[in-house]
C-alpha cells in the first residue's frame, strides 16, 4: 500500500497579477513560501519515502521548502506539468477574455468543451497526469509519496479518483497553493481520503 500526498505549489507573482501561467514560470511570492513551509511542518511526522514534483521551478522550490532538512529524494517529472495553454501564458484573464471569449468561457464554465487552438485539453492532461502517477505507485510497493504538481492537474487527476466527468472538473474544493490530498493506492486502486484540505494555512486566497 502506498499513501500518497499531492499537493499544488505556493502561491506565485502570476497568480496574484491573475495571469494564466502553464508551461511557463513565475517565482513564489512570500506568502507561497511560508505556506510550502507550514505544509513541511504538518508532514513532519509522516515518513516520507519519495517527493516527485513537476519540472517548473515553482513545484520544485515548494517541494524543496517542503522536505527542509529531510534526506529524501526529489525527482522532476515533466508529466506532472500544468496544462499547456499555448497563447494564453503570461497573459491576464481579463486580456485573455478579450481575445479568446468563447474558450476562455468553456475553459471556466464548460471544461468538456474546451478546445484549444494550440495547447491541451482537459483530458489529455488528465491522461499524462493519471499514467505518472500509477507509473510512481508501481516504482514503490510501500511508503508515503509526496507529489507537488499544479491546479488543472489535481483537478483532474483527483476527477478520475472519484470517476466523476470533465464538465464538473471546477466543483468544490478549490485547490489551494500547498492544499493537501491524501490518497491511498492499493493493488492498483486509488481510494480519496482527503481533498484540499488547508487546515495547516493562516490565509488562504484563490489565485
């Protein structure tokens, strides 16, 4: 049995300018620091045997602040990336829903539908996403894994643990910077224990 800990980067300076950032980077704020060190803190007592993280620097500088001083391996995987949104990275909401109206408003309200013109879609990071982690369940037979990633790919891996569909991709809980999900993966079963939980955090703003 594996018991794994995913959970999304801190808080970065695009998500406070709301600026769509995917493949591309920018750095953690303040904030998204100390709240990657209070998710360090609540895991203290937890054994971990491994910490994979997407290869974006925001990912690997939470999952750095998360182990501290710990003696545990990090490692990159480029499939735990965020969605690839093509012309939309860097640009703001407001700029985007000016030059994209209709895919922007399927991206948010209708997410089945959404259908970029150069990107991913929800399914297939879904896809990528669901295949690193059953390929990361594999490579350990026990133990407890911490896996940092991003939004759109908790959102959608966590829609496959619970079997529900993409057009509901958006429902509660809002994943938080450094929110922590616990799943349980047995015998190639993936059982939700908890979903965004925040109970570590002093502040918590949706960015």
């Amino acid at each position: 049995m594996v018991m794994l800990y995913l959970t999304r980067h801190g808080e970065t300076e695009w998500n406070v300018e709301k600026r769509m950032q995917g493949w591309q980077d920018s750095p953690l704020t303040e904030k998204g620091r100390q709240d990657a060190l209070r998710l360090g803190k609540r895991l203290e007592a937890v054994d971990l045997t491994a910490i994979y993280t997407s290869t974006s620097g925001r990912a690997l500088e939470t999952a750095q602040l998360i182990r501290g001083k710990r003696l545990v391996p990090i490692y990159t995987d480029e499939q735990l990336r965020e969605i690839h949104l093509g012309d939309w990275e860097g640009k703001t909401h407001e700029e985007i829903k000016e030059m994209d109206p209709v895919a922007f408003d399927h991206f948010w309200n209708y997410p089945h539908l959404y259908t970029p013109r150069r990107g991913e879609r929800f399914i297939d990071v879904q896809n990528r996403a669901f295949t690193a982690i059953e390929k990361i369940v594999e490579r350990h037979s026990e133990g407890n894994i911490l896996i940092v990633t991003h939004g759109v790919v908790l959102k959608a891996v966590i829609a496959r643990f619970k079997n529900t569909p993409l057009k509901e991709l958006w429902a509660p809980p809002y994943m938080y910077g450094t929110s922590v999900t616990i799943v349980k993966a047995d015998d190639g079963r993936f059982e939700l224990l908890l979903e965004g939980d925040v109970s570590h955090l002093e502040e918590v703003r949706e960015v």
